[in-house]
C-alpha cells in the first residue's frame, strides 16, 4: 500500500489522524494537526512549518529508526516540501501582507527605545492592537526607562518573530494620555501590571509606527520604506 503524507507537514496519514474537511469528513491530504475544519490550523509559511517541526527531530528519529540533527532535518525537509500540495503553489501573498499575518501570530515584541546617553534599550513587552505590520500599541508604566527615554525621544525600534520569520522595524513612538483611548485599549490581562484599571495612574500606552522595515520571511530578505 502507497504511504500517504501529510501535504503541510510530512507525518504520515492513517485513519487516526486526519485532518477534517467543512463537513467533517476525514481529510485525504492533510493531518489533523495542520486541518480542522476545512481550514489549517496554523497560519504558516513554507519555512516556519519547518522550523516547528524541527522541534520534533527526537520523535521523528524514534519512529522512524534515524539518528538526524534538527538541522540535519530541516534540510531534509526543505528538499521535500516544496512538493507538498501545501506548498507546492508558493505564496501569493506580498512580504507585507506575510508580515501582517506573521505580527498577529506573535504574543510580545521588542521594543527599543534611545536612553539618555544615546545607546538603545531593548524590553520585550507584550503587544496590544495592532494595525498592519507597523502600527503597535503597547501598555507600559509610566514609571519605567522606556517611557522616560521615550519622553525625550520617540525615535525606537520594533521586532518580532516566529519560527525563523522575522520583522525588524525603525520608526517613532507616541506616548497616548487621553483617558478615552486608554479606556478603549484596555484589557483584562493588564491588571496584572496595573491593578487599577484603565484608570490606573501607572498604565501608559505608546503607539509605535515604523516606516522602515526588514522582512526576512520564508527565505526572503527585503528592506522596504513603508
């Protein structure tokens, strides 16, 4: 019998975990871990279902009788998926609409603000809204060396990243202080920080706007002016 594979990840296909079309009905291609519901699981590109599988090279090995290196692996992989129904069309998308999609995946960034002597002070914090792949709003103390750089001066960088897919972003930061904005931007998870609500005198919120950007994604490097 002809062994069947994932067309998205590689694993190999049997009546127990496959993926499932609109109508429930067992995928003929795709795993369930990469297929639920008509629609994958993951908004991946080619490069980073590579990297997370990657993270699997000791179950692989196991199952499969290999002794391979993750890297090793990854090689592997990136000569066979490119044949995969997945994959097999490339992407269609622009490197910008990748990054949008690869910024909404992501739980933090890093922000860089310039302290007073002039050297950058990077801090991984964690995103709020987001617009695109260069507008960001982050909440912060008001009592923290980001805001104080920041209130001397916004020029800042951005980055974030994913399973080898990265953005790294130049740009200014605005410090927002009208109690509406700051109203409607909360969220629950910032009390945590910041126990007295929206209304919490430490809770600040900075806007960052990059209008430089390096794209490295799926192989592709690009700077672009935004």
């Amino acid at each position: 019998m002809e062994l069947k594979i994932c067309q998205s990840c590689g694993m190999p296909l049997d009546d127990n975990n496959r993926g499932t079309g609109k109508e429930g009905a067992a995928s003929e291609d795709y795993c369930l871990y990469c297929y639920k519901d008509g629609a994958f699981t993951q908004d991946f590109t080619m490069g980073q279902m590579i990297e997370f599988c990657a993270r699997f090279t000791d179950q692989v090995n196991e199952a499969a009788g290999w002794n391979l290196t993750p890297e090793q692996y990854k090689a592997q992989m990136r000569g066979y998926f490119p044949q995969l129904k997945r994959w097999a069309a490339g992407d269609s998308r622009s490197l910008v609409e990748r990054a949008t999609a690869l910024l909404a995946q992501c739980g933090e960034v890093t922000l860089a603000s310039v302290d007073a002597e002039g050297f950058p002070r990077p801090v991984t914090l964690s995103k709020g809204h987001t617009s695109g792949c260069n507008e960001v709003w982050i909440a912060t103390g008001a009592d923290s060396a980001e805001a104080a750089d920041f209130g001397r001066n916004p020029r800042a960088g951005l980055c974030y990243s994913a399973y080898g897919d990265s953005v790294a972003l130049r740009g200014t930061v605005e410090i927002v202080t009208d109690d509406r904005i700051r109203r409607r931007m909360w969220q629950e998870r910032y009390k945590d920080h910041f126990p007295g609500g929206a209304d919490d005198p430490n809770y600040l919120l900075v806007r960052f706007v990059g209008n430089e950007a390096t794209i490295r994604i799926n192989g592709e490097l690009a700077r672009i002016t935004l």
